[in-house]
C-alpha cells in the first residue's frame, strides 16, 4: 500500500466510490427496475436472464466490502466480470450518457476505477487495515 497519507486518502475515495456505485446499481435493480424487469432486460442484451441474481449480488457483496474497506483489491477484481458485462451492453451506444441507451463511458470509467483499486488497496480509514491512519 501507498504510504503516502494523500495516496491513501486518494484511494479511500476510489473504493469508497466504487462501492457506493455498485451499491447504488444493485438498489436500482431491485427496487426500481425490479428483478423480473432486469432479468427481461439481461436476456434482451444476450445475456441469460438468471444472471441478474450473481450479478446483483456480486454488486452487493463487492459494494459493501469496498465501502467497509475489506478486501478492497479482491472485491475490485470480482467486480470486473460485472463491469466488463455492463460495459458491453453500452459498448455501441456513443460516447456520453445522452446518446440513445447511454453511453460507454461511465462503464468504462467503472472499469478503470475497479482496476485502479485492486492495484491500490483499502486505502485509508478501512476495516481491513492493518493500521489505524492518523
């Protein structure tokens, strides 16, 4: 891990906004779209409409180990299949999130996140720290 403090406060605040994001999509499925709606959506983009379950919970999981701060860099590298897969949906959309059916690159910027935390860690102020930050 970074022994530089803004390092480690640098990488508390990519995992911390990671995890919220994935948190916040998981939520999304569930309670907005609704699990038969994400399902019907998953198997309209190819995929099989029972992956929404491993993948809302891999958003789950992954989303709240990041947040606490608990294998953060393992967490982050289970994520990317999920991101990767989301990132290919958006993949022919455009650029921004106003071309038709969004664009890529908030998936690819999630994608890059995910890879930057599992290279730097927990960070500061984590459950799985070794040490207390001052």
């Amino acid at each position: 891990m970074n022994t530089n403090n803004s390092g480690n406060y640098a990488a508390t605040l990519l995992r911390l906004t990671l995890g919220i994001a994935l948190l916040a999509h998981a939520y999304l499925k569930v309670f907005v779209f609704t699990l038969p709606g994400a399902a019907g959506f998953f198997a309209s983009q190819g995929f099989p409409a029972w992956s929404v379950y491993p993948v809302v919970a891999v958003e789950v999981l992954t989303g709240i180990a990041m947040v606490l701060g608990l294998q953060a860099r393992i967490a982050a590298v289970i994520s990317l299949p999920v991101l990767l897969g989301a990132l290919s949906v958006h993949a022919g959309n455009g650029w921004v999130f106003t071309s038709p059916n969004g664009g890529w690159e908030y998936p690819a910027f999630m994608v890059v996140t995910a890879i930057s935390v599992a290279l730097l860690g927990n960070g500061a102020f984590a459950l799985g720290s070794a040490k207390v930050e001052k």
